[in-house]
C-alpha cells in the first residue's frame, strides 16, 4: 500500500506521518494538515456493499492512516463503533419524501460528531505509543454544540488525556448546554465564554499558536492536541459514512453501481461536505455537493461569487451548530483548488485574518463546479420541520430541516432527479423546543424535559438515552469566562499557576 503522509496546507515542507497529524492537530504553521494525495478505493463498491460498517470503515481509513498496523486500526474501529450505537446499522438510510436521509445521530451523545469522535480517543492514544510520547495530551476544543459533548463523552476516563472545551454562553441549545455541564470525569473541563462561536474557535486557534504556552506545557509534561475537526483524525472517519451510504443503496438495488447521486449537508465549520468531496475523490459516484447554510450564509455567498466575507452580522439561529462564520475547514478546499499551493493559500488566510475577507482567482471558482450553495432562513427551516412531519410522520431537526428544504428548493429550480442522500446531523431531541414550536405553530412555554416527552409521543419515538440520562445528572461545570481569558482558564485548570 502506498504511504501517504501529513503536509501543511501553510507550508508543504512540513511533513508528518498519519499518527504525527492526529497528535498535532494543528500543524506549527497554523496550516491544516492535509494527505500528500487522496487515495483512491482499491475495492470496488460491489465487494464494499457485502461489508459492515466496521469493515467499510477499515477500508477506507487504512489507505489514509498507513503507518498503522492492520491490528491497530482494527482494534481502533472496534471500539469506536459498538453497542454505543443504538443500531446495528450504525448509520441508517431512512428513505422519506424522495429523499434518502443519512441518519448520523445514533451514537452516544445523538449527533453526527459521534461518528469521528468514538474513534479519534483511540486514534490518538495509538498514536501516543507509536511515537513513545509519555506526555499527558490536552485536548483543546471549541463547540458550537455538538463536537463538545461528544468528544467529552469519547475522552472522559481515557487514560494520558485531558479535555477543555468551551463553547459560546447563550448559544446552543438547552439539550446540548445540559449534555455539557453535566459530563462526569475528573480528566474534563467545560467552559462557557461571553462570545460566540467564532470567538471560541478563534481564541483556541491563538492558544495554539502561542509558542512560550507551548513550552510553557512541555516544562509539566503536557502537550494540546485538538479534537475539533481541524483534526485529520476527525476528518477521515467522516469519509466512511459517505462510503457506507451509496454502497448500502447499491445494496439495495436503489442505484447501480456507477450511478451518481448528490449529498445535501447542512454546513458551518465544512468539515462534513468536505469529507463527501473526499469520498467523491476516492470513486464514490457523486455528483452535486450540495452546501446548506442558515442565515449565517457566509459559505452560499462564497460558493456563489468566490468571496468569503466574514464581515457581517453574526446570527443566532434555530440551528446553532451551524452559526459559523469563520469556516475553518474550508482552507482544506482552498488549498487543494489553488493546486496545492501553499503559499497561495497562506495568502488568502492571512488576508482572511487581517481584512476578513478574501477572493479567489477564476480558475480557483471554476474548481468548485461540482458544490452548489443554499441557505434556508429561520421560518422556512421551521415550516419545513412541519411540512414533512405531517407529510410523513418523520422529524427533522432544525440543522437537517435547512438541508432538506435546501434541497427541495434545488431541486423545484433545476428539474435534478438525481437520487439524493440528504445528510441528518442530529436527533430532533437535542433541538425540542425549536422542533416542536415548528411542529405545533405555537411557542412552548413548557420546559425542554416536557417537550422531550411530547416529542417522544408525537413521533413515536423513544427518549433517546442520552436525553434521559441528563435529566436528573448533576451540574458539574459552572465555568464562565470572557474571550480574553480562555489560555488563563487552561492554565487554572491544569495547576499551572
């Protein structure tokens, strides 16, 4: 098997390994790393569509992650995807209103960043002993939701590591503040800064990229690493939910082998539609990328007139994970349509970080041929969360109802029947309060638990048992602090002085 190895999307001079980029994170530049190529699939998706989950995940990930033994990376995907997982499937197709819906919400903490997130823990402590690292690893993250909980829940426990995640105070959802601050073990910490999102993502990105706290760390025997899917061991398990899905349709005879298919994904830090645009690299038969944004439409204008402009209002919406204007895997993107330059795209993050905005060359657009960009506002969100629940009986959550109504609408403009996989990044029950004004018209006075019940009867769906659970856990994290404060927070919370 051909080696691949790490490179600096700032910088390609820097070269590491798979097991090196995964205990980085980032690299030193502040660049992303990035495959030296994007292998292609060496089964084909006939012998694909006869495997599992586990076994599509091996085969996918090992031409990735090459200098990881067979027994390694097998061990590492068997204690990913296991009883955790409230399905055999891990990731079911349901098919409702000429669509298919890729369900990702069936892991421990009921969103998509399960998927990556029950892996990338023994990722890194494989990696950890690959490269004899002996320091404790503190895993520093942002959230505007969801990749907090679930990497809490992937690290908590795990032996060697810590965990510090901070997420925006005020702006996520009561379900997944509740999941957060009630995550049990010693080795976690979880803060609420006086900011948004891009405030947190930003302020995690300079604790980085601050060379005296990084020998500051190594002194006491620690070092950071991220968890957020500026991580390329976060990245590369998200391809194999694309894989599974057409070779699971091809299963079932709803496409043959060869047929394309589009993927619509509700989208804020692109690190979910860039994994697809991997799989379609790798010979997945895709056509459209479909890009659904809310109101926070940054990435629609991008792909629609090549500027990205952060300058704008920041909104917060009834899909908060997607209330994202700085979208950091986007300079994977940039990077690979600039032809892997890396002092091009340097460029272009350097004009995004002192000007806010930058714009791409005309051969650089033409390169994004195959993404098409959306956005749903705040109502048309809800009233589609209500149109297919009394069309179907299915239910969306808020941040699956921008993609499905994205889509409905490309598809009413363009006549595309192609069949469709319309990715569902989380369970209704994290969103109750916003999935159930939509559905009942009416704004709830009744408190999130309530309306989980509620939920429950109208969709005829059990309580998931990550909501249960939280119900009557203890508050354990009370933090709050302001932008400005976050690297002092560290450095309390590791005995740092």
């Amino acid at each position: 098997m051909k080696e691949i190895l790490y490179k600096s999307t700032r910088n390609s001079d820097i070269r590491v390994t798979a097991s090196q980029a995964i205990l980085k994170g980032l690299s030193d530049d502040g660049g992303l790393f990035m495959p030296t190529e994007i292998p292609l699939l060496d089964k084909t998706l006939k012998e694909l569509s006869a495997m599992d989950y586990c076994n599509v995940a091996y085969n996918v990930m090992k031409l990735f992650f090459t200098d990881f033994t067979e027994e390694e990376l097998k061990n590492c995907i068997d204690a990913a995807y296991d009883q955790k997982f409230d399905t055999e499937e891990i990731v079911p197709l349901s098919e409702v209103d000429s669509a298919y819906y890729l369900e990702l919400y069936h892991g421990a903490t009921i969103a998509f960043k399960d998927m990556a997130l029950s892996i990338l823990p023994h990722l890194m402590t494989c990696s950890a002993k690959k490269n004899n690292i002996s320091d404790e690893i503190v895993i520093l993250t942002a959230t505007s939701g969801d990749t907090g909980k679930a990497a809490l829940a992937g690290f908590a426990e795990v032996p060697g590591t810590r965990i510090i995640v901070f997420y925006p105070k005020g702006g996520v959802s009561f379900i997944q503040e509740r999941q957060m601050i009630t995550q049990k073990g010693d080795n976690t910490f979880v803060v609420g800064i006086r900011g948004n999102f891009d405030d947190a993502q930003t302020g995690v990105k300079k604790i980085f990229g601050d060379k005296e706290f990084a020998k500051e760390l190594a002194a006491k025997g620690f070092r950071f690493s991220s968890a957020n899917s500026i991580n390329i061991g976060r990245l590369i398990p998200q391809v194999v939910y694309y894989v599974y899905a057409y070779v699971k349709l091809l299963e079932a005879g709803k496409v043959g082998e060869g047929e394309k298919i589009n993927v619509v994904v509700p989208t804020g830090n692109f690190g979910n539609i860039l994994a697809a645009y991997f799989a379609k690299n790798m010979g997945v038969p895709i056509g459209k990328l479909i890009c659904a944004s809310n109101e926070n439409k940054v990435l629609f204008d991008f792909i629609s007139t090549g500027v990205y402009d952060r300058n704008r209002e920041f909104m917060l919406t009834n899909s908060p994970s997607m209330d994202i204007l700085i979208s950091s895997n986007l300079e994977r993107l940039i990077y690979l349509i600039a032809g892997s330059d890396s002092d091009k795209n340097r460029e272009l993050m350097e004009r995004l970080s002192k000007e806010g905005r930058y714009t791409i060359t005309d051969d650089m657009k033409a390169k994004l041929a195959d993404f098409v960009g959306g956005f749903a506002t705040q109502r048309e969100t809800e009233e589609r969360i209500k149109e297919v629940y009394d069309k179907t009986g299915y239910v969306l959550d808020t941040h699956t109802a921008v993609a499905s109504y994205v889509y409905k609408k490309y598809a009413e403009d363009t006549h595309d029947d192609t069949k469709t996989v319309i990715v569902s990044t989380a369970s209704p029950f994290k969103f109750t309060k916003a999935v159930m004004n939509a559905i009942e018209g009416e704004k709830n006075n009744a408190n999130d638990f309530e309306l989980v019940d509620r939920l429950s009867r109208i969709a005829n769906v059990p309580v998931p048992k990550a909501v249960e659970e939280i119900k009557t856990a203890e508050i354990r994290h009370n933090n709050i602090c302001d932008i400005d404060k976050m690297a002092d927070t560290v450095r309390e919370f590791l005995g740092l002085g």
